[in-house]
C-alpha cells in the first residue's frame, strides 16, 4: 500500500490547523477526564491512533530495522511522558485558558533547546521573545483579585512545555529521516505505553464507561490525536528548521475560546495582560 500522498500545504498552514485540532483535544480530554482516569484516557488515545496508522504502512512492516523501529519510540517515550504530565494537571485545573496560555511557552522554549542541539541559531530576537514571556508568565502566576493562588498543579503545566519544547526538537531531527507512516504509527504506539505505565504506577481508578466517554475518545483518537499528529509530523517534516511559528501558539487562544464559550470560564484582567505579553513574544519568533 502505497503512502498517502497529501496537498502541499505550508508548514504555518499545517500548524494552524494542528493547533485548532489540540484546542478541541483539551475540551474533550478536560469533559472526559471527569468522569474517566486521564493517563488511561490519553494512553487509548495514541494506541486508537496507532491502530489507525497501521493499514497505512503494511507493506513496509517486514522492512523494519533497528534505527527505524528505535527513532518513533524514542519520540513516542518523550511525546507520552509530556502527555502524562500535562493530563495528570490538565484533570485538576480549574482554568482551561491560564493552562493553554502556560503551555503556550513550549514553541517559545523549544528555541534555546532547538541551539544546543544545532538545529536553529539563537538570535537577540529569541532571547528578546524569552524575556517577554517570562515577564508574562509572572502576571498569569501573580494573585488573582480575589486573593487566590493558582494551584501548584499549574506548575505541572510549565514542566508540561519544557517537555513538549523537547518533543518538537527531537521529533524534528529525527523525522527529516524517517518521516512515514511507519514511523506515525511507533510514536503513537510508544507514547500510549508510556502513558498507560504512568496509570499504572499512579495507581488509579479507570472511572465510569458512558455513551459521553466513548464519543469523547473516539472523536478525540480521530481527530486529536491521529489526525494532529500526523499533520504536525508532515509540518515539522517541510519545516526548514525546528523554530516554531506564531500558527503553534495560536493553541492557548483557541483553548481560551472554547472554555470560555463551552465551560463559563474566563481570566482575570491581570491573567489576559500577561497572556497578552505572551502572544506579542511569540509574535517575535521568526
């Protein structure tokens, strides 16, 4: 079976819709997570993916070697421990648009990440970018008026995009090699074992099976997952270099939309400013 030959989108192109597809992502994974364990609901969500790759690359299966089979399932590991950590906080926030404008910083992280392994210069632009960030990142995490803290599982969130910064540098030097459906497939395979370990270890309760949770995961495997990252492969694979562009930081606004329309959740006027802050920053990425 020959490999499905897709329109030559841009990379920004291909970005934009990646980033609407992980917004939808974080509604369903957010309304599912209620009622269901979040590290089994993601690990089902790559191996749903996976299951859908394979008739894809049946041809090339008996051809697999080492360095093949080795590339994805390293992506895989790196991709499901940033899953896991994400989910795991992603199932205690009460803020979906804080989260998606914290987890906005990992495009912007990933530009250091992307000069120590030599992939991308580190330009005062970058560096520039990274100040304003972090200068937003301070007013999101600043008290809210009513004299609440954010909870420390937001921290999870920062953890979340150093680990996705990792991700998009190790999936970029890799899938220049050996992009394929083959190789889609192993990561997915790779990063739902991952996640279904971390249930394991964590030692938690599977939750409630309902018509809401199988229509969650089925549309969140098409959709979220198999679909997202099978266009952020074939992105990053077009990509001349690993710098992110401001399409991939489109994610958080998409996700502060739906959660304010769909779950009645807003920020406060400080939280948006440094949102704001945010999105200027990595309006500067190159």
């Amino acid at each position: 079976m020959k490999e499905i030959q897709y329109p030559e989108l841009s990379p920004q192109c291909l970005l934009i819709i990646v980033s609407f597809l992980a917004a939808i992502g974080w509604l369903f994974s957010k309304l599912a997570m209620a009622d269901f364990d979040p590290l089994l609901f993601m690990a089902l969500r790559f191996i749903g993916a996976a299951v859908i790759f394979t008739p894809l690359n049946l041809r090339t299966l008996g051809t697999t070697n080492h360095q093949t089979t080795f590339a994805p399932a390293l992506v895989g590991v790196v991709l499901g421990v940033q899953t896991s950590v994400w989910a795991y906080a992603l199932a205690h926030t009460n803020n979906l648009g804080t989260a998606g404008f914290i987890s906005c910083l990992g495009p912007i992280l990933a530009a250091p990440l992307a000069s120590i392994f030599k992939l991308s210069g580190l330009t005062r632009r970058y560096l520039f970018s990274l100040a304003l960030a972090t200068a937003g990142l301070v007013a999101i995490f600043l008290p809210k008026g009513n004299g609440e803290n954010l909870t420390a599982y937001d921290t999870l969130f920062i953890v979340s995009s150093l680990l996705f910064a990792i991700h998009l540098n190790v999936n970029h030097l890799l899938i220049k090699r050996w992009h394929s459906s083959r190789y889609d497939a192993l990561q997915m395979l790779a990063a739902g074992a991952t996640c279904a370990g971390g249930s394991l270890l964590l030692n938690a309760k599977v939750g409630t099976w309902s018509v809401n949770i199988i229509l969650y995961l089925s549309l969140s495997i098409i959709l979220c997952t198999a679909l997202r990252f099978k266009l952020l492969n074939l992105a990053q694979h077009r990509a001349p270099n690993v710098n992110p562009t401001l399409a991939l930081t489109l994610e958080p606004v998409f996700v502060a939309i739906f959660a304010a329309v769909l779950l009645n959740q807003s920020l406060s006027y400080l939280q948006l400013f440094g949102a704001a802050i945010i999105l200027f920053a990595v309006s500067l990425r190159r």
